[in-house]
C-alpha cells in the first residue's frame, strides 16, 4: 500500500497466515494480563526486549558500565545497522537519542533558524514539536504557518505548493498525528519540498513500526522517531536521521564529545556522521533492547505489520460504528493501527477509566496535545485505541462488546440514576468545589433538614461481607443449573492487630490513584458538601443536642463506614456506631486486603460490578490514595464441574494456558479456568483508614466501643438505645454484619455466620506469588471446597483460605486458627501454589455471614421504612462496599434504586410484619 495517496488502500481482508499472532501473544508477557490497546502511547514490548536490558544491566552490575559496552560494542553497532534498513539509511546516518523530542531539538538546534525564515508545518504536528516552533517564532523571530487540511484530514497539498512559491526553511509533518489514525501523504510532500528545495522533517513517531518509512521514496532531509511506540522498543529510546547532504551544512548547536573531537586549544571538529548529534551519556541496556526490537520488526515486515494492524483498525472503526452512543472521531484518511471515538454525554477519561476496569488498556488525548488538529475540529479529548501485532480479531470483538455492553447498562441505569457525576480530590464524593455552600440533608418526611452534625471518624471493621476478594465459580445468587450454594466470593477480612483508624500504616502506597480531573463517572455518589467546622464530639455534652442526628448507622466495616461518609459529605448529621473498640478482629471488614473481580455467575450482577469499580475510583480520588491494584484473576474447576463464572472481558481457558497466564498457580489437566483480567486486590486496611478520615473531615460522630442494645419506633423517626445512652435519629442504617440477626430478628433465621481462616504463607521465591506471576485466584477443589488466594502484596505473603467452615456464635470471641486448621490449608498450598514454601507469616481467623442463594441484603426494612440495611454479604460483600454505601445514602435521602431489587430484603423473602425488635 503506497503511503503517498490521498486515501491509502483499504487493508487486505484477512492478515498474511505468516503473521503468527498466536506466537506473537505468547511472546509478549503483558498480553496475559489485559486486552492492550496502547501501542500508540507506549506498546508491549516482547521477552526478547525485555531480556536485552535486564542482560545488559546485569553485565553492567558483574563488568562496570565502561567494560560491558565494550564488550558489547559489536552488538550496539548492529543497532544502527537495523535502524538504517528499517527507513533505507545508512548507518552513518543514524543517531541513536532518548527521545523523539530531543531528536527534533538537536535537529531543529543544527538548522540555526533565524528572524524571517518560514517554517511550514501540517496540521499533524505534535504537541512538543508545536510548542518548540512556537518558542522559536517568539524567540528568535521565525515565521510559523500553519497549513490546513482538506476534506479528507491530510494536508492541503494545494496549499502546499502555493506557500512553497515563496521562499521557506523548512516544510515538517507528522506522518500519523497522536490525535487519529489518519495517515498523512508524505511521500506527496517530500515531492513538493524537494522541487522548491526546502528539506522535509518527518515526525515517524506514530509510523514507525506499524507503516513503512523509506527515507529515499519520501525525499526526507530529518526523520526523528521515538522507540516506545510502534517499534516496540524500550522507553527512553529514540533515534533521528539527517541527510548527509543537510548535515553536511549544519552542525550539533551544543556539541558533545560523543559526536566531536576537542583537537585544540581553541578548535574542535564534529564527526562526519549522524552521531555527531548524540551524547556521550546514554543507557546502553535501553539502546540495546531498542535494537532487538527492530530486529523484530525486520524479520516480521513492517509490511506485513502494517497489513495486519490496518485491518484490525478497520474491524474496530466498522464495530463501533454500530454502537449506540459511540461517534467515531477519525477522519476519513485513516489508515493506520490507531482509532479514537468519543462516547455521548461523557468525558472520555470516565469511558477509558471503565475501560480499564474491565481489563481494556487504552488512553485518551486531549486538545492540548494537537490543537491544530483537535482543536480545529472542536473535540477536546478523544478515547485513543491503538492496535499492533500481538491484537487479534478477539480483542477487537471483545472491546466492541464491552462498550456495547457498558452502554446498554449505562442506559438501563440512567433512568434510575441521574447523578453520574465527576469527583475530585478534596475529599468530596461527588461533583461540586470545594468551599460551595453546604447542602443540608433534607430526609423524606421531615419538616426542616437538619444540618451536618459533628465529627470525629475512623473505620473499624464489623461489617458483613468480608470477602471481596476471590471469585468462586459457584452461584453469587440464583444460577440455572446449579446444585448447591455456595459461596460466590469467598475472600474472608484477614486480621491484623493494627489500628484502622487514621495515620495507620497502609499496606499500599499512598501514590495518587486515577488523575484528578475526573469526568462523569457512572457511580451514584451523593452531591458534595463542604467539610467546614464542626463541633467535636468529645466536646458535646450528654443529653444534648448531640444525642440526636439525621441517620445512625450501625457498623463501621466497609459498608457502614461507607455509608456514614456519603451521608455526611450530602449534609447528614451522622452518629456512626461500633460495638467493639477499633482495630477489633472479631468481625468481616479487617485485615490486609480483598480481592475485586468482574467475573460473576450471572448477568444480573453486571451492573453492580460496574459501579463498584467506579466507586472505588471514587474513593481513590476522594481519598487521594491507590486503593486499587489490578493483577488479574484466574478462577478455576474441574472440568464439567457445574457452575461457572463469566462478565465482561473474561474468557475460558485451559490448564495450559492458566499456567502461562499465572506461573505461580499450578493446575493439573482435567482444570479449566476463567481469567478475568480487571481482577486485582483492594488495600483493605488503606481503604478502611481513608473511609474513616473522610468521614471525620466531614463531621461524622464516630463512637467505637458503644454496643446497641435495641432500637424501636419512635415517632416519625428511630431510638437507639446503646450501653452508654439513647439516641434519636430520622433514619437507621444498619450495617452489623455477624450481628445483623441480634438487631433486625426478622433475619436471624435465614442468616448464618460461620468462621473462617486465613494464612500468609512465605517463600524462598516470593516472584513467583506476586503480580504479575501470580494475581488474585481461587480453585475449587473436588471434595475439598473453594481454595481462594490473594497474591503476595504490600509486604504480606500469598493470602489463601478456604470459603466455607463451620457455624460461630458471634457473641463468642473467636479463637486462634487451630493445628488442624492451618495443616488443611497448607497441604492444599503445597499442591496449587508450589513456590509458597515459606513459613506461615500470619494466621488470621473472620467470619461470614451468609445468606439464601449467596445474595445480600440491601435497601430498605419491610414495613419500617426508616430503617435500611447493608448486611449478610456472603463472603463476596468488600469489593462493593463504597457502591452501596452510596446506595444506602440514596436511599436514606428517598430516593429510589430499582437496580438493588434483586438484593432487596423482600428478596430473601422478609416479610413487612415487623419483628421483636421493631418495637411498638
């Protein structure tokens, strides 16, 4: 396909059978972990890449840096010999740098451009590379113009040529802008340039690799590139080519002794060829790997590439042109591996952000990095997906069902939600600044809202669900055909002594999680309120005004201290109640970490997984902390074993395959799997401790250690009697977890706390248990039950239990993990996790509270209205507790959500006739 046409050929139908991608796949250790769409931003990079740095830096660490170039001076020359035979050059012709950019400074450096000369530059240009041009024309008085497009996107060739009668410095263009796919015909251009004898800069960086680049045929003075991209190479890599005619009239503006040789006092000479524009500072392990990667590509050919991601391109344009709510945003010159789209009514940082969540990697680029382009056609940020030789026809299917997917529920929900709002960091939960006035909490039936009461806030865990981690691949609620229920999600709360409260340790770093300048999300959050002052609780007299609040809520594991931080932050005087001082381990919420995962048994928890991971995105944002880590999951049985797991972006996989997916995991033949790759680990702890501070911030009444003894009627509202006084409240939300039946009698009866344990196991090759050799797991074992796991994470050993065990009294302290318990759990170690030899670091014991069919039950209490509960989460509760702290706000302040009547009470079949402890 010639790349000087107006609108290059369509792609072949079907890619050449010698392009082997399942090889290619096999060959590149992140396509294990997630559908990657980024090769415009920064692609895979294969083994052998890999393996060529890390050689090198291991040579280095054994020879010095000086003695292992040397001994490796042969291979690095092979490095300008590929990249001249990649663009026909030669090698004398090459400068290897560390970036496009500072191959276009060096080059524009070498041109000295001065007052009056014209540069013309396309509508492509890059950002970096704008924004020299502009300094230039500011600084040293250059005349900059910028050409227009025509109809198609490419460059008005016309145009061209008219400015080109006039004398001009320099004519540059982008032969694939980052904004499109467009393709731009160069060859047309470096024709035009050369017949008016002005030299021709390209920018290769988004071609290279995935289009053919002949530096002859498109008669370029400069081509600059960068490694990272489509070649496939290390970050940090580059390379630029100058003519030997134009270098032969320019000189490095800031020569280096890499590229000149200091001969006198007073005189220097640069060196002949290209390498005069390099630096004798440079990583040789990164050039190194750079070369591999070309070599690569020249033995695939860049021909074969191109035919091959051109048509997957087209396969993606022509999928989501039949999504609803989906634009296309390329222009019709597209041609090349990358394609951008924008979705209706949303910010595509929040389409991307979901993207990822269900294992997508794409990006998006905003306006200010094209504005000639982006910006002259009215767009101010695109989604970006960018595909290469390791993509198939699978990922493309698969992406075009997520989003046809997503936008079916987004849909559905819209009509029960309208507040799909954005989040930024200053703790708020929802759209809003920080400093806008206070709303207050008006609760449905009241005659004045109250405000927000007062504060002091830090999370301790009793609520139900504890496990949010692992996936079994049995029924999280009614699944045909399967026998018995069990449980869905079977990651127990591990225990750990330590506080949860604020300014204790995180198991995770604090690094900032997703970028501030959220969009839309598709979470329901509340509307935000300023923290503001706020009485301290510990300054409030008894029997004052401070026994009284707008909701109680019961509980402060992940769902309650969820649901007391959204209602504060909407206004609400909230009193958040623990019956156990914090840092307890007695109920479901403590511990390290959790696992969040996509895979469900059934549809109808699709939704509910989609706002979870965006109200952890919330939350991250809110709390200015990485709460979430994606690793993957693999979630295995026996083959033809009933019941299996399924949701967007996961796909079935043999024993074969899991091994190469999760090397640390080992399953016999006979295993099948399901591999969810937007599974990863929740920082439990971090996750508790940011709850706790953010309701404090926002006036929560935080009281550990004060036990309810009952609650009735009281009016138009509720009392609360505790063992250290009565408390009043318009609404209750109770989020007991193991004490759910103590509180609300109706559900003693189908609820059932049992115990389970935990190990963090050690081991003499800890990679193998940690991400990415090993991600968020479980394996149900015939005749054992559901073995489940959590890699070694945050300084903790590999996590593992098992997701059922007998029944506990809750009002019993829970003993240790037992011989017999712990032997259990370290034989099934020994067999699925061979390389967890270690010692056992921790042993952790917590308990589940489980329900009917493996549901939860959420909303509000038949016949008692003002009393609304999260609780016998199952086991698989954790991963959604900001959602249905969200949930709970909503539906204290009257509000419906028609998308929670699967897990409504009335579901689990509690009737309106109230129970013993409703009172009169």
């Amino acid at each position: 396909m010639s790349t000087d046409t107006a609108v290059p050929n369509p792609p072949p139908t079907h890619p050449s059978p010698t392009l082997d991608v399942t090889a290619l796949r096999a060959a590149t250790p992140g396509m294990r972990h997630a559908h990657h769409m980024n090769a415009a931003g920064a692609a895979l990079p294969s083994a052998a890449t890999l393996a060529a740095v890390t050689d090198h830096l291991h040579l280095e660490s054994l020879l010095g840096g000086y003695e292992a170039a040397e001994a490796l001076a042969d291979r690095m020359e092979r490095v300008y010999r590929s990249a001249a035979r990649l663009i026909g050059a030669e090698p004398q012709d090459i400068a290897l740098v560390d970036s496009a950019s500072t191959a276009w400074q060096r080059a524009l450096g070498a041109l000295r451009l001065k007052a009056g000369d014209r540069v013309l530059a396309s509508p492509s240009t890059y950002v970096s590379s704008a924004l020299h041009l502009l300094e230039m024309r500011d600084s040293h008085g250059i005349v900059l113009e910028v050409l227009p497009a025509d109809a198609s996107g490419q460059i008005d060739l016309g145009a061209l040529e008219t400015a080109l009668r006039e004398p001009a410095a320099l004519v540059t263009i982008a032969h694939v802008p980052t904004s499109s796919g467009l393709v731009e015909p160069v060859a047309a251009v470096g024709a035009l340039a050369a017949r008016a004898g002005v030299p021709l800069l390209l920018d290769a960086t988004q071609s290279l690799g995935q289009l053919p680049v002949d530096v002859r045929e498109m008669r370029c003075g400069i081509v600059v590139a960068t490694g990272r991209k489509f070649l496939r190479g290390p970050r940090g890599t580059g390379l630029l080519y100058v003519d030997p005619e134009l270098r032969a009239i320019t000189r490095p503006a800031a020569p280096d002794v890499r590229g000149a040789q200091w001969s006198s006092a007073y005189q220097y000479e640069v060196v002949s060829g290209a390498r005069r524009y390099e630096t004798w500072e440079s990583s040789h392990a990164l050039r190194l790997g750079l070369g591999t990667a070309l070599d690569e590509a020249l033995d695939l050919g860049v021909a074969l590439i191109r035919d091959h991601v051109t048509e997957l391109a087209e396969r993606l344009r022509a999928g989501l042109s039949g999504v609803p709510g989906i634009r296309r945003t390329d222009p019709t010159a597209a041609a090349s591996g990358i394609v951008t789209f924008l979705r209706e009514d949303e910010d595509p940082r929040q389409t991307v952000r979901d993207l990822r969540a269900t294992g997508f990697r794409l990006t998006t680029v905003p306006a200010s990095h094209g504005q000639w382009d982006l910006g002259r056609r009215g767009l101010e940020r695109v989604a970006r997906a960018s595909l290469h030789v390791y993509n198939s026809a699978d990922d493309v299917d698969a992406l075009v069902a997520a989003l046809t997917a997503r936008e079916r529920r987004r849909r559905g929900a819209g009509e029960a939600t309208s507040e799909t709002v954005s989040r930024t960091a200053s703790g708020l939960p929802s759209g809003g600044t920080p400093g806008s006035p206070t709303p207050t909490f008006a609760v449905p039936g009241s005659a004045t809202p109250t405000s927000a009461g007062p504060g002091s806030g830090s999370a301790t865990p009793t609520s139900a669900g504890p496990g949010s981690g692992s996936a079994t691949p049995t029924s999280a609620g009614p699944e045909p055909g399967s026998a018995t229920p069990t449980s869905a999600d079977p990651v127990p709360g591990s225990a750990t002594p330590t506080s949860t409260g604020p300014g204790s340790g995180s198991a995770t770093p604090t690094s900032t999680g997703p970028e501030p300048a959220s969009a839309t999300g598709t979470a329901t959050v509340p509307e935000p309120a300023s923290p503001g002052p706020r009485t301290a609780a510990s300054s409030r007299p008894t029997g004052s005004a401070g026994d009284r609040a707008d909701v109680i809520v019961v509980g402060a594991g992940i769902h309650g201290s969820s649901a007391a931080w959204q209602l504060a932050a909407r206004g609400a005087s909230v009193i958040h109640l623990d019956r156990f001082p914090m840092g307890h381990t007695e109920g479901s919420s403590h511990g390290r970490t959790r696992m969040i995962r996509r895979a469900y048994p059934a549809e109808i928890w699709d939704g509910l997984v989609d706002t979870a991971y965006n109200a952890w995105h919330e939350l991250e944002l809110a709390s200015g902390q990485r709460l979430v880590t994606t690793t993957g999951g693999l979630y295995a049985r026996a083959a033809g074993a009933p019941g299996t797991l399924r949701g967007p972006g996961c796909e079935n996989v043999d024993h074969a395959r899991a091994a190469e997916l999760f090397p640390g995991l080992r399953l016999c033949e006979g295993f099948s799997a399901v591999h969810d790759p937007a599974a990863g680990v929740i920082d439990a702890q971090a996750s508790l401790t940011a709850l706790a501070a953010l309701g404090s911030a926002h006036g929560v009444d935080r009281r550990d250690g004060c036990a309810v003894l009952r609650r009735r009627r009281d009016g138009d509202g509720v009392r609360v009697d505790t063992d250290q006084g009565v408390l009043h409240a318009d609404r209750l939300v109770v989020c007991a977890g193991p004490w759910t039946g103590e509180l609300l009698p109706a559900f003693a009866q189908p609820l059932s706390v049992v115990r389970i344990v935990n190990l963090h196991l050690g081991s003499s090759r800890r990679h193998l248990l940690e991400p990415p050799l090993l991600g968020a797991f479980s394996v149900d074992v015939p005749d054992v039950g559901l073995l489940y796991g959590i890699p070694a994470f945050g300084g903790a050993g590999v996590k593992i239990g098992l997701d059922h065990g007998p029944p506990e009294d809750p009002s019993v302290p829970a003993g240790p993990v037992t011989e017999a318990e712990r032997d259990r759990l370290l034989g099934l170690a020994s067999r699925f996790l061979p390389a967890a030899d270690g010692p056992v670091e921790e042993t952790i014991t917590c308990r589940y509270t489980m329900a009917p069919k493996n549901r939860f039950a959420v909303g509000r209490l038949p016949g008692e209205d003002r009393v609304l509960m999260a609780a016998a989460c199952s086991g698989h509760g954790f991963k959604f507790g900001p959602a249905l702290g969200a949930a709970l706000a909503d539906l204290a302040e009257g509000k419906e959500r028609p998308d929670l009547d699967f897990l409504s009470p009335a579901a689990m079949g509690i009737t309106d006739r109230p129970g013993p402890g409703a009172g009169a």
